[in-house]
C-alpha cells in the first residue's frame, strides 16, 4: 500500500484546511471508484491540529478524532508527531509557525529515506510562509531546495503542471519547467546560458518520460526577449544561446523547438501540441500557466529522487481561519503524487 504523507505547512495559513478537505475529497473518490487503498500520514503536532480544526466549522463536520489521528470518510489518517506545539494565531506570520513548518519538512525527509518503518512513498508539502521560515532561520530559498540538499543534488528543477487545464477549452495537460525560478527579473539573463538551458531541457524530457509516462516528449522552448528575439533585433540571447541549446539537445535525440515567443505561444493555443514547456523565468511561464489551471495546478519538484508535489498556491493569511479555501490544487497534488509513484514503478521495471 502506498504511503503519502502531508506537511502540515504554516499553521496560520491556509494549508491544514485545503489539506483536510482534499484527503475528504479523495475519500469520496474511493469510495465510488473503489481505487485501491492508500496510507496517509499528516506531520503535525497533534495540538495544533486539534486546535486548528476547533476554530474552522466548516472542518469540524470532517474530522472525526481516532486514537492514533482522524478520519475522513473512507479514509484513516495518522498524525506523525511534531515536537514543536503552536497556538494557532490564523493571518499571522511568526517565528513558532515557521519552526513547527521546518520540522515537519525534517521529519519527512527522514520518512522518504525509507529508513524507518512508517517510510513513506511521497511527500505533499502544504503551503509555508517564507517570512515565517526565515524568522525561524530556515536557510533555503524554498521547500525544493530543502529536500534538494537532504538529498544530495544540484540538479533540482521546478515544473509546474496541471493535467487537464480548467480554463483551456480542450482542457489540455500543461506542463511548465523553469530555466530560472525565484531570480530579481535583472538577475535573469546573466545567469542564462547555452549550457544551462540544454541541462534545463535535459531534466524537463527526463521527469516528462520517468514521472509522467511519455516515452517522447514534444518540448517547447521559450525566448527571453519580447517576439524571441526578433532574429536579434531586440536582443541576441535567443541566437547566441538559446538556440544552440536547441540543437544540442536535438543532437541527444530530444525532440526540442523554439524559441517560441511566450505571448503569442500561449494566446494562440500552441501550448496544446507539447507535453512540457521550458520557460526562462518565474513569471513567464508559471501566470498562464496559473490562468490556464483555474484553481487546479500542482507544483512538483522534478530531479530528486524521492517524490514532492505541493499546491500552487501559497498561505492565503486572508483567507486563513475561513473555512472557504478551495482545495483543488491540494487535491490535484495528492492525485499527482499517487500517478508519479506508479509511473516511476512501471519506469523502473521496464
């Protein structure tokens, strides 16, 4: 059986919420589908999660105290002790919040390692506060770099994906890697280069065969510059870099194209005739990306060797406290950790 385990995220936030009413909305989908049983853990102190549950109605018809965690519907979570007990203070931004979201990350690397006997398959990390993570001296960028170095690699690559696009009228999977991700936007270009961008599609084709089951990728690479370029009119990274990039990786056998200028590529609808798309910068590719996904959109962090996935969205401190999230996203992230863990399965025995 399969073991998905959950961080608990910010518990002022958002995260526990959309959490709960995801692992609902799964146990609901088992129940009419009869999908094969599968093992979830939430890492959390026990308190904190009682306490966030007692101050959210809308949670409270959900959960259903067990001796050793809850249930909801069909399913059985467990509860994976924390040490570190918050007070939930919702819309806050606090050094305790962070420390309680820190360990709940150590703990799941220590269960991904398959080292100990509640090992787990996969982790879906629930959404943090970077100021929260920073106040408790949280030493990373983000969560992926976290499990990047617990892991032991440099090779980490942000993709960001959503099956069947909410708010496309085909409803098409789109799948979006980073050539840079969280990067001042005059930063960018300085740190692009032909050899970047070639380990950048490299990374994208491999987790497109490894994680999501196409054997030959179509991948589409983006420009830098307004119109890619204008044959170097308005810039010559497309020429001097990108494009060497492109015919390098076509020499590996990569079905490659580009640069695509990102505008009219996805206003027009050629998103659709590719499995995965490479964009230079944080924003270009992941707001349409988000538009095209409506509430959905699952943010996965390719190249490790274990599997994360996480909501693409963040704490919400507007919202937190209100019972209205939506849980969508949540519920695709889960989905996608399950079908990556088929799919590496079915990789490895082929």
């Amino acid at each position: 059986m399969q073991h998905i385990v959950l961080t608990c995220g910010d518990p002022n936030g958002i995260g526990l919420e959309v959490g709960i009413k995801a692992l609902t909305r799964y146990a609901e989908l088992v129940r009419q589908s009869n999908a094969a049983p599968v093992r979830f853990s939430l890492i959390v102190h026990p308190e904190t999660f009682w306490q966030y549950v007692g101050q959210i109605p809308a949670l409270k018809s959900l959960v259903q105290r067990t001796e050793s965690g809850f249930q909801l519907g069909e399913i059985l979570c467990g509860i994976i002790h924390c040490t570190k007990q918050v007070d939930v203070e919702f819309g806050k931004e606090t050094r305790d919040a962070g420390e309680l979201s820190w360990e709940a990350l150590r703990i799941s690397a220590e269960l991904l390692r398959k080292g100990a006997e509640a090992s787990a398959d996969a982790v879906v990390t629930l959404p943090v506060s970077k100021r929260a993570l920073h106040l408790a001296a949280f030493p990373f960028p983000g969560q992926t770099e976290f499990y990047a170095q617990e892991f032991g690699t440099d090779k980490q690559m942000m993709i960001l994906a959503t099956e069947a696009a909410e708010l496309d009228p085909k409803h098409a999977p789109v799948r979006v890697g980073l050539a840079t991700v969280h990067l001042p936007l005059r930063e960018v270009v300085s740190r692009l280069s032909e050899e970047r961008i070639l380990e950048r599609i490299i990374a994208l084709n491999s987790a497109l065969q490894r994680d999501f089951a196409i054997a030959q990728p179509r991948i589409a690479v983006l420009g830098v510059n307004p119109h890619a370029g204008e044959q170097g009119d308005i810039g010559l990274e497309e020429i001097h870099i990108i494009e060497p990039a492109l015919k390098a990786a076509q020499n590996l056998g990569i079905h490659a194209e580009g640069a695509f200028p990102a505008d009219g590529f996805f206003a027009h609808g050629a998103f659709r005739s590719f499995d995965g798309i490479l964009a230079m910068y944080h924003d270009q590719g992941l707001i349409p990306l988000k538009l095209l996904a409506g509430n959905g959109g699952v943010n996965f962090s390719a190249g490790l060797p274990i599997i994360r996935t996480s909501p693409d969205h963040g704490t919400a401190f507007a919202l937190a406290g209100k019972g209205i999230a939506n849980e969508a996203s949540t519920f695709d992230a889960i989905q996608m950790a399950l079908s990556i863990c088929n799919n590496r399965t079915k990789f490895i025995t082929q």
